[in-house]
C-alpha cells in the first residue's frame, strides 16, 4: 500500500509549490503564493519568469540572462544557481546557433 505520505515523494518539490501557488494565485492570494515561493526557494510564476520564458522563446539570450540575474537576486539564491542558470541559457543559444548554420 501507498500512504498519502509517500505519494507527496511521488512529485517534485516544484510541482507540489507550482500548484500550491497556482491554486493560492487563482484565489487572489498572490502575497501568500509569493512567501511559498520564497520560503521554499522555489520560483514558480511572475511577471519576471514571464518575461524570461518570453525572451528564451524569442531567442533574447541578453535579456534572459538579465531576467535569471533578477530571479536569482530577488530570491536570493546562491551564485551557484545563478551560473548554472547562465550555463543553461548559454548552452540553448549555442544550439540554437548551430542549428542556424546548419540551414
């Protein structure tokens, strides 16, 4: 048998804190959705990480590595999270080279 204490394991600690904060979001509860977020170290949603999944769909790598930088400060990550956040965004843009030259 599977407890409901081992089902919570089941999920990541992003998707149990995206839908926690999606749900306290869709009550107006924003300010709590934002001390869940920073409490638990997790960035869900916002009007930053919006603009960073805007600007890593347009291909804005400058401008999404600023957005990461505002993310990781306004949370206060560590710089580890930030350079690897930094390798990611490098790493798309240099596929997403690659595969420009290859057309």
């Amino acid at each position: 048998l599977v407890s409901a204490h081992d089902s919570v394991y089941a999920y990541s600690k992003l998707e149990i804190v995206r839908l926690i904060g999606q749900s306290l979001r869709s009550l107006g509860l924003d300010h709590s959705a934002l001390s869940l977020e920073e409490e638990s170290g997790v960035i869900v949603d916002g009007l930053i990480s919006q603009q960073l999944e805007g600007h890593i769909l347009e291909g804005d790598w400058d401008n999404a590595v600023k957005d990461v930088e505002e993310l990781i400060q306004s949370h206060n990550h560590d710089t580890k999270q930030l350079i690897y956040a930094r390798y990611l965004i490098s790493r798309e843009k240099f596929v997403n080279l690659l595969l420009d030259c290859s057309e």
